[in-house]
C-alpha cells in the first residue's frame, strides 16, 4: 500500500469515527429527556432545543459518512466539516470562558479543536501526497 492509499484509509477511519460520534451524540440527545442534561451541568432546558442539537449533529453525521464514501470528491465537505469544528470550538470556549463555567461545555470545545485540528493536518497530507502522483 503506497503512502497516499495509508494517509487515505487513516482519513476514511477518522471521518467514519466522526460519523459514529456525531450521530450517536445526536440520537442521545433526542431521546434522552431534557432533565439527563443536568447531570452534565445544564439547566433543566426547553425540549425544542436538545432536539433541534441531536438533528444538526445527525445531519453533520452524514456530512462526515459521505466524505468518507467519496473521498476523492469530498474536497469542499472537509474543508466545510474542518471550519464547522473549529466555529463550534471557538463558540463552545468563548461559552465556557465568558458566560458560565460547564466543564462538558469546556471539554466539548476542546474535543472539537481536537477534531478540527486532526482533520486539518490529515487531509493537508493526504491533499499533498495525492498531489505528487
């Protein structure tokens, strides 16, 4: 396997490993009740809102499988998916730094720089490697 199929297949898992987190976080979040949040440091919420989360992170879910599905054609998905990430962790550190102090909310932004900056560095060398064949 030449450098370019392993830096391919090790994107396919990471974005097959988004799709697996962002739709099991979206499912949870649409059938837990509203309540379950506060074991996370939440506030008793409107049911609207934990809802309308668990559909966005279902339908990022399907932005990450079909990247991954057609990697060779996905060149504006990741780069969408990669500014996606790291407008959610900039929202979600400004949140913990400026408006109330959640730990989740804290390790969530960070978690998603994590991911954003994973992707970025992945897909710069799979962009680089396909680009010298």
């Amino acid at each position: 396997m030449s450098n370019p199929e392993k830096i391919g297949k090790w994107l396919k898992i990471l974005l097959y490993l988004f799709t697996i987190h962002s739709f099991t976080a979206g499912v949870l979040l649409i059938i837990l009740p509203s309540e379950s949040l506060m074991y996370f440091g939440f506030e008793t919420i409107n049911r609207f809102f934990t809802t309308q989360s668990g559909v966005f992170h279902i339908v990022m879910a399907v932005c990450y499988l079909l990247s991954a599905l057609k990697l060779n054609e996905a060149s504006l998905m990741i780069h969408f998916i990669i500014i996606a990430k790291f407008l959610a962790a900039i929202f979600l550190l400004t949140y913990y730094f400026f408006v109330t102090h959640i730990l989740f909310v804290l390790i969530f932004g960070f978690g998603d720089l994590a991911m954003a900056i994973i992707l970025f560095m992945i897909y710069s060398l799979y962009k680089r490697e396909n680009h010298h064949q």
